[in-house]
C-alpha cells in the first residue's frame, strides 16, 4: 500500500545493530585511546627491563667467572695477596653467581690458612645466606664454621656444628665424614663415650660409606 512504511527485516536491524556496535566501539577507542598508548607503553618497559635483566645477569655471571679465573691464575703463579684482592673484588661486586658463591668460600680458605678464623668464620656463615647452595659448598662453608671452632680449641662447639651438618643432611657420604669429624672433636675435648656413640652411628648408618671401615677400627680400639 503506498505511504506504508515497510518494517525492516532482521537481517537489516543485526545490521543496523553491528554499525551502531562498530561506532560505538571506535567512539571508546578514540576517547581512551591515550590510556590503550600508555598501557602499551608500560608492557613493552616491563618487557624491556625483564630483557635487560637477563642480559644483565648473563653479563654478570660471565664478569665473575672470569674474575674468579684470574683470581685462581693469580694464586698458581704464587701471587697469594694479588690472588685474595681478586677474590674480594669477587665477593662483593657479584654476590649471588655461581663464581662469586665459589669466590666466597676460597676467600675464606685463605684467610683461615692465614689465622684469621673471624673473617674466615663471616664469610662461611655469608655462605649460608645463599638462595640455592650448591651441596658440596655448603658442606665446605659448614665444615669450615667447625674447623674455626676447632682452631680455637672450642672442640664441643665444633663436634656440635658438625653433628648438626649430619642430621641436617641425613643420608649423604658429606654427612659421614661430618660425624668422623664431630668424633674427632669429641675425642679432642676429652668425651670418650660421646665419641664411642658417634662412631657407632657411622658405623650403623653409612655402613657403606668410605669413612665406615676408619670408624670401626676406632671403636676396636677404645
């Protein structure tokens, strides 16, 4: 019928519907489109600093590795001194690599070979500190805090260090060698029965242990 308006068909009123969504859409866009450049922005710094930390940290680690080499060449060529500069370069300016956890208990080494069982006892105990300690270093940064006791002639301080290494550690060939030494300690400090117990249990527990044979013919002869 002419003058008659047709109704639309549901396909033109999706249609309609999809343009106006489309304006709608690009009219929010337009008007944050500030904060959306902002955000960006701030993902790809995110990304950035994450690249540049990792780069950071590689670089870091290769830095004191090679310092820790220098520092090993210079002791081999008899530049002991020379040797524990590098080494304390090494330990404060690369705490937490690889070479610098390694750097931390050579350094000490040299400073107990040197009688200077306080700074040797520090930097061990730093050791302690680390996030992810290798197991052989911290038996050498345990073992060290022990042997300062033992160098002051505080031997049941030492026997207890090392006893406390072994149960913490329960199970290891390192926490046999622990109890010789608190053994050691305790026949030191004059604890004959103490030491008797200790080495049946190194007998009894790490019967298979390198140290097991030593630590029977101990008992055979008390």
């Amino acid at each position: 019928m002419p003058g008659r308006s047709r109704r639309p068909t549901k396909s033109e009123l999706e249609e309609d519907q999809f343009v106006e969504w489309t304006l709608k859409a690009a009219e929010y866009l337009r008007q944050r489109a500030q904060l959306f450049i902002v955000g960006a922005a701030a993902i790809a710094l995110v990304v950035s600093v994450f690249v540049y930390v990792k780069s950071s940290q590689a670089d870091a680690k290769k830095e004191a590795a090679e310092l820790l080499g220098q520092a090993l060449i210079r002791d081999e060529a008899g530049q002991p001194a020379e040797s524990m500069l590098k080494l304390g370069l090494l330990t404060d300016s690369y705490a937490g690599t690889p070479a610098g956890a390694q750097g931390t208990i050579i350094l000490a080494n040299r400073y107990f070979a040197q009688g200077e069982y306080a700074e040797a006892e520090k930097l061990y105990r730093s050791y302690l500190d680390e996030p992810s300690p290798v197991d052989i270093l911290l038996f050498a940064a345990r073992s060290g805090i022990a042997s300062c006791y033992e160098a002051k002639e505080e031997f049941q301080l030492a026997a207890s260090e090392y006893l406390a290494y072994a149960a913490d550690n329960v199970g290891s060939m390192q926490s046999s060698i622990a109890l010789m030494n608190a053994a050691r300690c305790q026949r030191l400090a004059g604890n004959r029965e103490a030491r008797k117990e200790i080495l049946r249990r190194v007998t009894r527990e790490y019967p298979k242990s390198p140290v097991a044979a030593r630590a029977q013919n101990e008992l055979n002869m008390l």
